[in-house]
C-alpha cells in the first residue's frame, strides 16, 4: 500500500509540473508537501527521489527543490524510462491535440520471437494492437504491440483507444519502469507513406522496444515507426569524476 501512495503523489507531481502550476519553477518543501498529500514525509521523500533521478526536478542545498527547465523544454517523445508518462502525456505541456486510431485489436498465439523476448510458452496468447498516434490530426506514429494476456486479461478495444500504461497503474497498480529500445533509421515502404503522409523518398524512424515493469516482468514488445520530422530523442549522461 505504501508504494501505490508514493506512485501515486509522483504523478499528481508530475502532472503539476506539466501544467506549470509550481510557481518558479520551485517544489514545495518536504513538510508542505507531506501535509497537502497527507502522507508521510517518508512517502514524500521516496516520490522526489524517483522524480530526481529521472532528472525532472533537482535539490539546490540551501534554497529548496526545482523543477530542472530541460525536463520541460526537450521532454523525450518516448519518455517511458522510470515512469508511466508515455506518449499520451508528453505533449500536455505544450497543448497538443492528441489522438489515436486503432488499425488492428486481435488475440493471436505468441511467435517464436515474441515468446522469447516476452518469456512466454509456446501455448500463451499475446494481445496484437496496432495504433496510429496523431498530434493536432497529423499522423505522426504507426504503433505495433505485442503484450500477454496473462498480465493484462482485461485488455479491451476501448482502453488502448488511451493510454495503455496508465491504465495498467491505474487500474492494476502496477508500473512500467525500463525499457530497452534499438533506434534506427530506414526508408520508408508503402504503408508508412500511405499513413504517415511520406513521400516515396522519405524516410522513416523506427524504436524497437521492450517494456517491463517494476518487478522485472517484460510487459511489451514494441514496434514504432515515426515521421522523421518527429523522430528526437534525449537523455541523461552521467560523466565520471576522472573524466
């Protein structure tokens, strides 16, 4: 119970960052903090270490917590990595219309490929969904995913027309928390033209990924093929002291 309390003050934190609704740039303080959420301090404490390490806010000794200005001026498109905020929610900040079309929904037996990535057997079904992302009705992302049914066994057509991550956390109360992605450039066949508006010259971006939970879990296996013009991804390089 203790852990779904610090998730779940992290991310009305996060959403409050999103909405700048911190005024300069600065957190409350710990017992101000403990006292709006009415959770312990140790719950607290637990949320802005996660939120810390993820480099979304940082403590300057002395003057108090603040929210880091690269976290809300380059957000990674794909930020899945220590949090459930994916792609449903990393435009909020800037106002973007979002929307999803939902091309495929079918349960199908797991292959040989996702058996291994996903550590199924050979008699285990997997949801197939395949999505088309927009922001402001431009279509942006094909989406293809591959997720078990064992861990998700109320997966339906009208919850991946949203959020499938923050429908796992919030109704599940579980969490995906890493991911291992491959990031690539190709050219573009005939479907990424037809539904992503490209030219027969242009080419497309692609992530491979694997997602998995808090526990260790893998939760997903992913295909992504974005717009180039949207294809940016950033991230944190801690550098050695003898460097």
């Amino acid at each position: 119970m203790a852990d779904l309390v610090y998730r779940s003050v992290m991310r009305d934190i996060k959403q409050k960052i999103l909405g700048n609704e911190y005024p300069g740039m600065r957190l409350p303080d710990e017992r101000s903090l403990s006292e709006i959420y009415e959770v312990s301090r140790s719950s607290i404490k637990r949320a802005l270490g996660v939120l810390a390490q993820q480099g979304i806010i940082f403590k300057k000794r002395g003057s108090g917590t603040f929210i880091n200005p690269l976290y809300l001026k380059n957000q990674s498109l794909f930020h899945y990595e220590g949090s459930n905020l994916g792609v449903t929610d990393s435009f909020r900040a800037d106002g973007k219309k979002q929307g999803i079309k939902l091309l495929d929904y079918q349960v199908v037996p797991a292959n040989k490929d996702v058996q291994e990535e996903l550590f199924l057997n050979d008699n285990d079904f997997v949801y197939q969904i395949k999505r088309l992302r927009l922001i402001d009705d431009q279509p942006f992302m094909i989406e293809t995913g591959f997720i078990p049914i064992k861990i998700t066994p109320t997966l339906s057509p009208e919850i991946v027309n949203g959020s499938i991550f923050n429908y796992l956390e919030d109704k599940m109360g579980k969490r995906v928390t890493k991911s291992f992605m491959t990031i690539g450039v190709s050219p573009s066949d005939k479907q990424d033209q037809k539904l992503l508006k490209l030219g027969s010259t242009e080419p497309v971006g692609i992530i491979d990924g694997i997602f998995f939970l808090d526990d260790g879990t893998p939760f997903e296996v992913s295909n992504m093929r974005i717009h180039y013009k949207y294809m940016k991804y950033s991230t944190f390089v801690s550098l050695d002291q003898e460097g």
